[in-house]
C-alpha cells in the first residue's frame, strides 16, 4: 500500500515538474516579449535579463532533471532544484519590482522546487495476472 502512495506522489510530482519546466523553458523564449508589454520600465530593468536568463537556464535544467530522473533520480532531483531554486532567487535582481515576471518566476520555481522532493521515475503500468484481461 505504501508503495501505491509513493508512485502517486512521483507521478504528480513529474506532472508538476514536467509542467513548470516546459512553462519556464516557454518564459525565456516568449516571456519578455509579454512582459515588455506590460510595462516600459521591465524592459530597462536590468533584472529583466537575468530574470530571462533564469527562466532559460532553469527550464532546461529542470527537462535534463525530469530525464535523468527516470534513470537515477537524485541527480535528477539536484538539477530540477537547482533550476528551481534559479527561478526563485531572480526576483531579488529588480530594480523595479513588476509583479508579473516575479510572480511567475517565483511560482514556476516554488513547484520545481516541490517537486524536486518526490521526483522518480514515471510509474510503470500495472502488470495483470496472465489469466485476466484488461477491461474495455
């Protein structure tokens, strides 16, 4: 049974993982240009840079993570964390606080980081005695 737990909470932790480090990867490709929009003095901010280059460099960072995870999991933990971690810690480089691109880096590093706890390999399908069918 506690083994039933411990799959769950991979697989929602890869989900989540998976998610926030796609999103994050997403950020640093179309990210200032949405954040620019909003407002010209994140443009001018030097923050805005690093914060692209911490959306970049964590997104990949988590995807490396989530693929060597379902080989050897702690490495994969220590590189989704420290992208996680990337993401979090940028919001203190701003000389202009915006809330957008610092509510999305914090948000987007805080589920990395989260999931950087429980994550392993995806579960493996359930193997079914010989003698039973899989239902429709």
């Amino acid at each position: 049974m506690a083994d039933i737990a411990g799959r769950r909470k991979r697989r929602w932790a890869d989900i989540i993982a998976i998610i926030a480090s796609v999103t994050a990867l997403g950020n640093a490709m179309w990210g200032p240009l949405i954040f620019s929009t909003i407002s010209t003095r994140v443009t001018t901010d030097q923050g805005a840079g690093y914060n692209w280059f911490a959306f970049g460099v964590g997104g990949i960072l988590g995807v490396l993570g989530l693929i060597v995870a379902q080989k050897r999991p702690l490495p994969g933990r220590i590189a989704l964390a420290i992208g996680g971690l990337l993401l979090v810690a940028v919001p203190f480089v701003y000389e202009n606080r915006a809330v957008l691109p610092i509510a999305t880096s914090v948000l987007l590093g805080a589920a990395m980081l989260v999931s950087s706890l429980f994550l392993g390999p995806m579960p493996a399908p359930r193997r079914m005695p010989e003698g039973h069918q899989a239902r429709p």
